[in-house]
C-alpha cells in the first residue's frame, strides 16, 4: 500500500500517503453509521463501495455506528424484522463481533479507523460490552493497520513526496449529535463545530443525512501574508435503508444511502508541489 496510518495522541492519528508513484489523485472512503448487523443494512452497496476501495487501496474510516446492536432481547426497539438469522443463537453481543469480523476480513488491509457512535457507546454503558474495541482487536490479528478512534478526534492527512512532506491536512471527525431537522438538516451543527475545532475538513454522520459545505478563511501567515484556506464540511449518511417502523412513526422519509471519497489531488505550482482535498459522493 502508498499509505500507512499511526496514533499519535488519544484522540489523534496520521495518515501518511507515499506519493513517490505519483498518481494525480489519492482517495479515502469516509462512512458512518453503517448499522451492519441490520437486516435493513444495504450491505450489497456498502460491499461495492469498499470493494472500489479494495481495488485502489484506498484507506477506509468508519466513522461510529458501525454496528445497529438494537436487537438484544433488553432493548425496548429490538424487532424480529431487523434481526439477521446468523445474529438469532442467543449469544445476540458476541455474534455481532464474529460476524461482522469474518464479513469484513476481506477489507482488513484497508480498514484505516473505526471509532464508537451512540450506539456502541449505548451497549458500553448498559451492558460494559465495548463492540467496536473488540470488532478492532480481531481485525489488527488478521494484520489490519485499523486503529480504534475515539467519538471524536482528528485525523492528519500528509503527503509525502519522496523524503519531502509537501503537506499536511487536518480532518476533524465526530460521530454528531442532534436530530437533523427538516430545515437545518444538520447543516446549522457545521457552525458550531468550526467554532470549538480548528481543522481543514471536518466530518460527522449520525443523523443519516448527507451534504457538504464549502468555507473559505482568510487569514494572515506568520510572515505576514494574507491568504485564503479552504475548509470542508461533510456529513456521510447511512448504509441503513429506513422508510418504515420507528423511522416513519417518527415522521420521517427515506434518507441518502452512502458516503463520501475524500480525494487529494497533487499538482505543481510553480516550484512548490501542492495537494488540493476534494469530496465526491459514493451513490
């Protein structure tokens, strides 16, 4: 692989892409709430997703509820339409970890970080089970680089050419919070986030929207330069297909399946080698 990935603080990381074999364009797919274990999980779309990022060795980062975990026989939501067969022998926790493993063991090289979201974080608290540090420990055995986040951190993207880092982006992640109304669909909590973290993309999920929003900040270098920065703001949906049960009872429609590739494209100019980040839906 031309990247590879090492923790550096407990709520951070850095991702290091080798641009030696010079490419144009690296990639990295973002997801979150994917909700694996339901039987409402578009898992036919999430395998061709990650098999595109297979095929390019792209890095991977799921960014909390990989796992749904709702269909223990204590949770007042479980539903026999939600729950898979495979997940039916009893040991409902357990189950939830093998599965998936043996599931996504074929994505194990490219699986950079998996951090909770509110529904590990909820089995954590109830029942001192932590799904997504055991799903983490299995994957490093099979040789996996996947570290094990946090509900939010950042990740750094550099970009190395040759034995020169020509630069440095910082992406700051939070599974999210809120509900993702009709009319600030999530869209008012970028504000709020860019207010408490500084970072060049930040990306969050939970609410199971997708959009993106642009910024540019103008500011002064320590040499006393003006220049502009841009920041990304993305939020990934969810892989879970919902327009019936719970969600509707709740008046709410069907919401976008999918993620984003975050795309890094290197150029020259002048004499310095720059790298530009981009995003593009997965669907």
């Amino acid at each position: 692989m031309n990247w590879t990935i090492q923790r550096t603080d407990p709520h951070a990381c850095i991702l290091a892409y080798d641009w030696t074999v010079f490419s144009g364009v690296e990639k990295a797919l973002l997801l979150s709430d994917v909700h694996w274990d339901s039987a409402q999980c578009d898992l036919k779309t999430l395998a061709r997703d990650l098999d595109k990022a297979l095929e390019s060795k792209s890095p991977v980062f799921i960014f909390g509820d990989f796992f749904d975990a709702m269909q223990g026989k204590w949770d007042p939501r479980a539903s026999q339409s939600s729950l898979r067969e495979e997940h039916r022998n009893g040991s409902y926790l357990d189950l939830l970890v093998d599965t998936s493993f043996e599931w996504l063991k074929k994505y194990a090289s490219i699986l950079a970080l998996i951090s909770p979201g509110n529904h590990e974080t909820s089995i954590q608290k109830r029942h001192e089970v932590n799904l997504t540090e055991r799903l983490v420990t299995l994957l490093r055995r099979e040789g996996s680089p996947c570290v094990l986040g946090t509900y939010w951190g950042f990740v750094g993207f550099s970009h190395r050419n040759g034995h020169k880092t020509a630069a440095v982006h910082s992406l700051h992640y939070h599974h999210g919070f809120g509900g993702g109304g009709e009319i600030t669909r999530g869209l008012i909590d970028h504000s709020r986030t860019r207010g408490m973290y500084s970072a060049d993309i930040y990306v969050s999920g939970h609410i199971h929207r997708r959009n993106y929003d642009e910024n540019i900040i103008t500011m002064m270098s320590s040499r006393g330069v003006v220049h502009q920065r841009q920041q990304l703001f993305l939020r990934c949906a969810s892989y879970k297909a919902e327009h019936d049960g719970w969600h509707a009872e709740k008046g709410r429609a069907a919401r976008p399946i999918g993620g984003w590739w975050l795309q890094f494209k290197g150029f020259k100019d002048k004499n310095d080698w720059c790298v530009v980040p981009s995003a593009a839906a997965t669907s």
